[in-house]
C-alpha cells in the first residue's frame, strides 16, 4: 500500500530532508587540480575550486549539531555512503541511514544525481521504517536542513557561468593566502537566495577554506568555516561550521570514521539495502 504523498514528505522533513543529500556529494568534481603558472582570473580560480578530487567513493559518519539562537541543540548522526561516476550522465549515488536520534533510526534516504546537460535533475527515494516501504520522492525540494542553516544551494557545486567573477584582493591568513573571489548572479533567479557570495579559496591548493553569503537584500546572512582532510589522495571535508549572522543560530557538521576509495559495489545503492539498513553492511 503506498503511503499518501503528505505523508511520506511531512515524516521526510521531520527526519532527512532531501537537501541533506546535496550537503554530502559537494565534493562530486572531477580530478585534482594542477595549477596554473599564469595569473588566474577569478572565474578561473573559483572554477578550479569546484574540481578537486573526492576519491571514487567514500564512506563516513555524519554528525550535525544544530544550535538555535536560543542556545538550544540538537543531535543528528547519520551513516553515509557515496560513489562517484566519471562517465556519462550519472554523475553520484549517495545513500544516509539514520542512526540518531532513536525516533529516526533506520530512516533511510537515497539520490541518484546527474549532470546539468543530461536535464536529469535527480532522483531521490525515502525508507521510513514506521511505512516499511521505500517511496519515490516527487522532483526535488529545496529546504532547510534539519531546521538548521545548511541550504542545497550552499553545497551542492554551482555552474560557474551562473555567476559574474571578481577578484576582490590576495589575503593571508595566518600561513595561508587567498585569492577572496565573490560571485553575483548574472540573471535575478527568484530560487536562489544570495545577492553575493564571497569565498576564501586557497593559493596553494583551491580549498575552499571560508564562505560569506549574503541576502537577497545584500546584508550579510551567513559565515561558513570548512576544514579538509588528505586521505589517498584525496580532499573530504573534515568539519563545516556555518553561524547565521542575523538569527544567531549555527550549524556544525563533523565527518568521522572516513574511508575512501573502498571499491563500493552496486548493490548498496538500492532500494533493497535501505530496507536491509546499515546493520547489513557490517
């Protein structure tokens, strides 16, 4: 019996959200990146940012702490895997169980995602114990996380040629330089909710170490920190702090327990394994 429709999606923002997804595949790019010897444009600089190498997968454990601007927190562990696709449209597969807290464990979400070209978009599948039954999730919903300030906007990579490119200054910060590039929509789009985005990339490697996002009205909205770990070669985020400037709030999101480049089979990223739960992988 299929579960209602307002169902599945109220008990899926009480317990996932589908742009929980997108905060987890930001990294999906394509190789490491060699720099250049010429002087980088800005476009150049936030372009090579975009393209620093995750590994061929990756799996981990997710922890969120999401502060309210009452000082009040709450707890979220998740179990993540992911696997990137090199060829063709599809571009990830990225499958969460739910671990904390116990009213949510054993929820599980999926998403396939594809390359802008492919017009694809993405799909995306809910296991919620409660209906024993994976749902079809319809088109893709963009949302708070969690009640917290991660947005899929924030993460997921952007189109460079969505945006105009400035170099606003070279800045050191302690031992590290960086070239301080903002981003402006070149076309008002009423769905995407900055007027500017400022990043602190680094010279030496393109990590993106700091991000400012301001509102549609141009004042300053949010602060994001993301620290990065090598493993194998490659870049996976270690922890990302994000403080809401006008609400007081703040998100802090921890990655533990990281493996990379494991050789993750087809079979996890179904709709059988998200009934079966993370207890099977073990």
């Amino acid at each position: 019996m299929h579960a209602p429709r307002s169902l599945t999606t109220g008990m899926f923002n009480r317990t996932l959200g589908p742009a929980l997804l997108f905060l987890f595949t930001f990294a999906a790019c394509a190789m490491l990146v060699v720099p250049a010897a010429h002087a980088l444009t800005a476009a150049e600089v936030f372009t090579q940012s975009q393209e620093i190498n995750p590994g061929q997968d990756q799996q981990s454990k997710l922890t969120l702490l999401i502060k309210d601007g009452d000082g009040n927190t709450r707890k979220v562990v998740l179990k993540r895997f992911w696997k990137m696709y090199p060829d063709g449209d599809l571009t990830s597969k990225v499958l969460l169980f739910h671990e904390y807290p116990p009213e949510s464990r054993g929820t599980a979400f999926m998403v396939w995602t594809y390359t802008e070209a492919s017009k694809l978009g993405s799909e995306q599948w809910i296991y919620i114990p409660i209906l024993r039954k994976v749902n079809k999730l319809p088109g893709q919903m963009e949302e708070n996380i969690q009640g917290s300030d991660l947005r899929a906007s924030d993460m997921d990579p952007r189109d460079p040629s969505l945006d105009s490119h400035t170099l606003l200054r070279e800045e050191a910060i302690g031992t590290e330089n960086y070239y301080v590039v903002e981003s402006a929509p070149k076309v008002d789009d009423k769905a995407y909710p900055y007027s500017k985005v400022i990043r602190w990339i680094s010279s030496s490697n393109f990590l993106i170490d700091k991000i400012d996002y301001y509102d549609r009205e141009g004042k300053l909205l949010k602060k994001q920190t993301i620290s990065w770990k090598m493993i194998k070669d490659a870049w996976v985020w270690q922890k990302v702090v994000i403080a809401n400037m006008q609400t007081g709030s703040q998100t802090t999101l921890n990655l533990t327990d990281i493996q990379v480049n494991q050789g993750l089979k087809e079979s996890l990223f179904t709709e059988r394994m998200m009934q079966q739960g993370a207890a099977a992988l073990r």
